[in-house]
C-alpha cells in the first residue's frame, strides 16, 4: 500500500500531516512586569519587587512560578489583577512572600490557585475571587498588619451565592483568620491552626467537610447557618469550637469530633 507522503508527491499534494502541531512554548518570566496577553508563562528565577511584581492584564492566563519565590518590601501584591476582573487565571508552584497581598485576585474569577507558599504577607497571603478552585496551598504568617480583616487565604463575598472549592490547605499562625470562605462553597480537607482570631470564617450555604481547626485564638470554626458540617474536628480553641453567626437557618452536623 502506498503511504501518505508517496501518494501526496503523486498529485502534486503538500504531505500530509500525520501529527499534531506542537504546543507553544511558555513565555519566560526573567522580572517584575504585566501580562497583558493569554497564555502560558513560566517564572525563570526568584524575583523581588517594590510594590506589586505580577499584574495580570488578560483572561486565560497560566502562571507557573516553577518552584521560586517572589519577594516584596511590605506593600503591593506578588501578583495582582490591578483591580481589573479577569477569568480563567492559573497560579500554581511557588511562594510569595513579604507583600500587603501575597496574590490578590479578589476582583477576577473562575481561578485555580495550587501549590502556593504564602509566607509573611502583611493583610492577606493568598485572596481570590470568586467561582474559584484554591488547594494545596500552605498560608503561614499572613495578617500582621492587618490582625481583624487579614488572614492565611481569603475568597471574595461578592456575589451573594458564589460557590468556590477550597480544598486541602493549611493556614497557620496568621494573625488574623485562617481560611475565610464566601456563600456556598465546598470547604474540605483543610487544616487551620494556632491562628489569632478564627480558623475556619465560613458565610452561608457552605458544607464543610474533613476539616481540622485547633489552638486558634478564637473561634475553630465561625459559620453562617445554613451550612452544613461533616466529619469535622475542632479542640482546644480559644472562645468555642464552632460559633454559629447570624443565622438564618438551620445548621446540619454529622460525625464531627468537637471538644467541649
């Protein structure tokens, strides 16, 4: 049997092609700038920044920050939407550290934010907005400069009714809260520990599933009902375990582990 190339060459046809195209290259990130296209980029090294470093200018946009570490001087965000919404941004694989904001995404949505280090951010380490994915992250310290609306990781509560996962983090020794969740999200497989005020701030129509919250200085778990709580644990925190807020409904629980 005749092959494509020999059958192409006898009518004078380009040869055929017999696999796909190949995939673009990621954009290398060598500094602080904005990424004002979609697509795929990809940080080369550690990067410091006065203010912000990363401002995301365009929807669709993948940032893999390839294990290294964006540093600041106290103020801005390792990267930010620059309060201009955007969709389908990914952030994932790497740390920031010493901002106001570690990622401050608040205003954009539909993100995935995954393997994030979030190290000494003076309000929030990592804020995102809503409709989003946040898991695997790990929250250390944020908060210090702002103890009472900062914290380790923080979904945006606007709109009223948007779900977002938040799945398998840990948020410790912030100032502030630990993980603060808006309406209707799946909260699961977190841990929230020894943080100033609560662990767990959860807004209504939420279901809470496999968590952990120990040794906070407040509230283990701080919720608006109706929500849901499943196989939870919470001890030893500093003024109740779970703390229903104003509720407008009914909480369900089942098979929690809460201590007196």
């Amino acid at each position: 049997m005749m092959n494509r190339a020999l059958i192409a060459a006898c009518f004078g046809l380009a040869t055929l092609a017999t696999t796909a195209p190949a995939m673009a290259e990621p954009d290398s990130i060598k500094h602080c700038r904005t990424l004002s296209s979609p697509g795929a980029y990809v940080l080369e090294r550690n990067l410091s920044a006065t203010g912000n470093c990363l401002i995301v200018a365009a929807s669709n946009v993948s940032i893999n920050l390839g294990g290294f570490v964006i540093t600041g001087n106290g103020s801005g965000a390792g990267i930010s939407d620059g309060g201009v919404a955007q969709s389908g941004i990914t952030v994932r694989n790497g740390g920031v550290a010493g901002f106001a904001n570690g990622i401050d995404l608040r205003t954009s949505n539909a993100l995935i934010i995954e393997g994030i280090r979030a190290t000494g951010n003076g309000q929030v380490g990592i804020y995102a907005g809503y409709y989003s994915l946040v898991r695997g992250n790990v929250a250390v310290g944020n908060g210090g400069a702002d103890p009472n609306g900062g914290g380790g990781i923080r979904i945006s509560n606007s709109p009223v009714g948007s779900s977002s996962t938040v799945s398998d983090n840990t948020a410790s020794g912030n100032p502030g809260n630990g993980i603060m969740v808006t309406t209707y999200s799946t909260v699961t497989g977190n841990t929230a520990s020894e943080n100033g005020n609560d662990g767990f701030d959860v807004v209504f129509g939420s279901t809470l599933s496999n968590n952990t919250a120990g040794h906070n200085g407040h509230d283990g778990f701080s919720i608006d009902c109706p929500s849901n709580m499943v196989g939870n644990t919470a001890q030893d925190n500093g003024s109740h375990n779970v703390h229903e807020l104003g509720s407008a409904g009914t909480c369900v629980y089942s098979n929690n582990l809460l201590a007196p």
